[in-house]
C-alpha cells in the first residue's frame, strides 16, 4: 500500500499530496484512505485545513483493518470522515475500490477463436489509435508500456500505464498502474485480460512491478482481475 500511494500520487517534502502522478497530473482527492488486512495508511492534500487533518488522521487512526474474510464493509468511521471534510468543503466524488498485485507469474488466458493479436503500440504505430483511442495519442510515449488487441489495423481494446514508472516532475517510483479501455462492441471476448496479462509482463520487463485497481462496483474490471488471479491486496478509499 505504501508503494501504491508513491505511485497514485506527487507528495511534498512533508508527505502531503499534491497532485496525482501521471502525465499532466490532476489535482488530488482531498484525503486519501489506504485499508490492508495489517493496517491502514491515508494521506491528505497539501492544502487542506489543519483541524481537519488532526480529526480525519484520528478518525483514520482507529479504522480496524480491512477484513480478511473475503467481505468488503465500508470503514466504520466513514460518515464521520464525510462529515469533517464537509464541514470546509464540498464532497464533488467518492471513490472506492479494491487494489491487486500481479502474480509472481503472470500467465496469459488462453486465446479463443475470437483471440485477436497483441500490439506494443509505441510511437510510429499511433495509427492504430486514431480510430478508437485518439486521447492518448499525445500521452502515448509518457504511459508506456502500452499494449493493444488489434483487428483490422485498430486497436479495440488497449492497457496502458494510467500511472507510468517515470512522470515528469516526480520521483521515479518502482511501481506502475494499468489502465485499460474495451470498444463498445467488443467487451465481454477476453480481450481485456490478454491485454493487462500482456502489459504486466511489459512492465516487469522493463523492471518495474504492475499492479491493478477499480471500483467495487465494477464488475468486468473485476472479472479481468480474477481471470488473471491477481493478488488482493488492500481498498482506496479518497474524496474529492
């Protein structure tokens, strides 16, 4: 979880968040919530009141760990959280969602008849993109590794580094995290697993470790984290 937040987010010299850690980083949630089975971390952006701090790093400070029976409870202080960042600000979103770890051997699904093939998409093959993925074509070398199941020369379903090993700015970090997007049309064939099982073995490659999160609520991207068997590893918790 540690290494998890280094890679979520730029922090200053006194640990604060500052904004999240990709190319072009957004601003960060206000206050950031990390629950493992041994304990919990939290981090809060650099500019939030002080008396909030002191009450939500208490509040965060008697969460019990997160439960190792499969279940997934909120935390018990979670309306308390809510209620102390409310009393400085409004609370725009909410997210929560569990974290995994790669496999120490990351095994690709076996390919289906509707198996289509994996492209490295590095820069000089951006055509592949333009159709389907053209967001990324200007961030398309920062998010490396980037990898695409293809069909007839466009990408339909691609991972990338939602946060890369190296981001300008920031401290290099020994972790990167996928993103992964599936054209309407073509979820629910596989193509995403291949894809991520693809991208992980790219990124231990170049000799960082990958690691996967999403909502609770996001039952495909939890699919794909099962089919690989990716390793639970703790819950984010933030606000913004």
């Amino acid at each position: 979880m540690e290494l998890h937040l280094r890679c979520l987010y730029h922090h200053d010299a006194n640990d604060r968040i500052v904004r999240t850690r990709q190319p072009n980083g957004w601003l960060s949630p206000l206050f950031h919530l990390g629950r493992t089975r041994l304990g919990n971390l939290w981090r809060f952006r650099d500019d939030l009141d002080s008396a909030a701090i002191r009450e939500l790093a208490r509040l965060a400070g008697r969460e019990p760990s997160f439960p190792a029976d499969g279940e997934h409870p909120p935390p018990e202080r979670l309306e308390a959280m809510r209620s102390v960042l409310r009393s400085v600000t409004e609370i725009v979103f909410e997210w929560r969602g569990p974290a995994f770890r790669f496999p120490a051997k990351i095994v690709e699904p076996v390919a289906g008849p509707e198996a289509l093939p994996l492209v490295s998409v590095r820069l000089g093959k951006e055509s592949l993109l333009e159709e389907s993925f053209a967001d990324t074509l200007s961030e398309l070398d920062a998010r490396q590794p980037c990898v695409a199941a293809v069909e007839n020369g466009r990408a339909v379903s691609l991972c990338y580094a939602a946060r890369p090993l190296d981001v300008a700015g920031s401290a290099p970090c020994a972790v990167a995290e996928a993103g992964v997007e599936t054209v309407a049309g073509h979820r629910g064939r596989g193509h995403a697993s291949r894809v991520v099982a693809a991208w992980g073995s790219a990124v231990r490659e170049m000799g960082g470790e990958p690691i996967y999160s999403t909502g609770w609520d996001n039952k495909a991207s939890r699919a794909v984290a099962r089919d690989l068997g990716l390793v639970f590893y703790g819950e984010d918790l933030s606000f913004s």
